[in-house]
C-alpha cells in the first residue's frame, strides 16, 4: 500500500490512500514548526479491520523521525495508539 504524502496548504499536511480517485483513507496533521499537531484519521469502511490506521500513524511517525519532528496527537485514534505503544516514544512531545 501506497501512502502518498499531500500538501493541503497552511501548514496542514496528510498522507493519504486513494483508489480510483476515491479517498479510502488519510491521517492530517498541521505543522507547528517542529511539532506534527495529528489532528485526523480516517479508513473507509471498506478498508476497515486490516490495519490502516496503524500504518499510516507509522508512516507519519517515520516523517517525523526523518525531519527530527516531535508528534501531538489531538486526533482520538493517534492519542490511543500513543498510550499503547512504546513505539512512538521518541517521537513524543
């Protein structure tokens, strides 16, 4: 699965999977200088139960470590994920 990466414009960012032009799912972040405010995840109901939302939360995770960015996140999903595992720690702000 291919995650692209897309500039929405002020500072608000999102990696996201789309199929024939349809988004089946995204993870948005705005950038605060270098902090990645997670604000949203979204998997599409047909994707749902395989995983998506972990991998893309990795996949911003992974930029943010490539950039030496801490992560915020606001959005309910990403600040579970956070507390349950230990493999986003270093990228805690």
């Amino acid at each position: 699965m291919d995650f692209e990466l897309t500039e929405l414009g002020h500072d608000e960012f999102a990696y996201r999977l789309e199929e024939n032009g349809a988004l089946k799912a995204e993870i948005t972040w705005t950038q605060m200088a270098d902090v990645m405010v997670i604000e949203h995840t979204f998997v599409d109901e047909s994707m749902r139960n395989q995983g998506l939302a972990k991998k893309l939360l990795d996949k911003a995770a992974d930029y943010a470590r490539d950039n030496q960015y801490k992560m915020e996140p606001v959005c309910s999903y990403a600040a579970v994920a956070f507390e349950r595992y230990k493999e986003y720690d270093d990228v805690k702000v």
